[in-house]
C-alpha cells in the first residue's frame, strides 16, 4: 500500500522507519510492505538456496541475496527496493549498504494484498534500471512470469509443475513444485 502522495519521499525516511516495519520507495513515493507468511517465506528459501548451490557448483562469481536486502536502482535518494531474491554478478556494485545499480536477476514473490506492484511498477523500474532477468512467482496462481529483459523473445508465462529456464544460465532450470 502506498502512502498518499503529500510529499517526496526519500531514503531517510525508509532508515527512519520503526524497527520491523519495511516498506520501498520507488520515485520518492513510499510503498508500505506487509510481513510475508509462510509459503512466501519458504520458497525465498528454497529459491535461494537451489540458485546458490547451482552458483557454488559452477564455482560462479554471482551473489544471492534474499530479503531483506538494499537495492539502489538509481543514483538518488528517491528509490530503495527490497526484492524477494537479489542475484548480483557484479561485485563493484555491492558495498555494506546493499546492491547500487540493478543487480543482474530478481525474484518478486507476490502477496495477496500487492500484487499490482510486481506486475507493473516494479517491473517498469527493474526495465529501465538494467536488470538483465526478472521473475514473478505467484503462490495464489501457482505461476511464475519470467521476463528477459535482456532478449524479450524468451519471456514467458510457465505453471508451478513446469521446469522454468533461466535466462541468465542456459544450464539451469527450476520446477518450483519441488521446493514446496
């Protein structure tokens, strides 16, 4: 949920917050989050964990960072991200206040409260950032939308039982089913 629009949010706001209480900032309007429940929870897990052993098997330079986790999208003060999965391959973008920059893969996973967010906003600002790959994971519809930013022709929509490409490593495929 949005806060109303009285005033240009910044990033001193969001650290200003109370402890526990999250939110984004996209363009200095600030985006309250709600707390994740369980399967939310479990599959920024279990994702995390299948990305970073594939990663650490291939002897990769990528970091996965879960949630929460800074993303600066931009050179401001006026967006601050916090996506589900973070997967960062350029390591002069991360300092010890998170990723500054686009990282190079991130998985939202929806609530049923804001989904809105996900499928429109983020994913304008995740387009024109850079992210080379961007994924909606769906627990209500049992679906991920996986969108190449970088090669548009292979974006597509795929069922929680469907083994889903990655973008980014021609060798790696997730069934989400199986994380469940």
């Amino acid at each position: 949920m949005a806060l109303a629009h009285e005033r240009t949010y910044t990033t001193d706001d969001i650290y200003a917050l109370p402890d526990g209480q999250r939110a984004e900032l996209i363009d200095g309007r600030m985006y309250m989050m709600a707390q994740p429940n369980r399967i939310h929870q479990k599959l920024v897990n279990r994702l995390s964990q299948t990305i970073t052993n594939y990663i650490d098997s291939r002897h990769g330079s990528c970091e996965v960072y879960p949630a929460p986790f800074a993303v600066f999208l931009h050179e401001d003060d006026q967006t601050y991200v916090e996506p589900d999965i973070s997967i960062i391959c350029d390591s002069s973008k991360l300092d010890e206040n998170g990723c500054n920059g686009a990282p190079d893969w991130v998985i939202e996973i929806t609530s049923p409260s804001n989904p809105q967010n996900d499928y429109g906003i983020k994913l304008f600002k995740y387009r024109t950032a850079g992210v080379r790959e961007y994924w909606i994971v769906n627990p209500q519809m049992k679906s991920v939308m996986v969108y190449d930013l970088e090669n548009e022709e292979k974006s597509n929509h795929y069922a929680f039982d469907d083994d889903v490409p990655v973008c980014i490593y021609d060798d790696l495929s997730i069934r989400v089913s199986d994380l469940l």
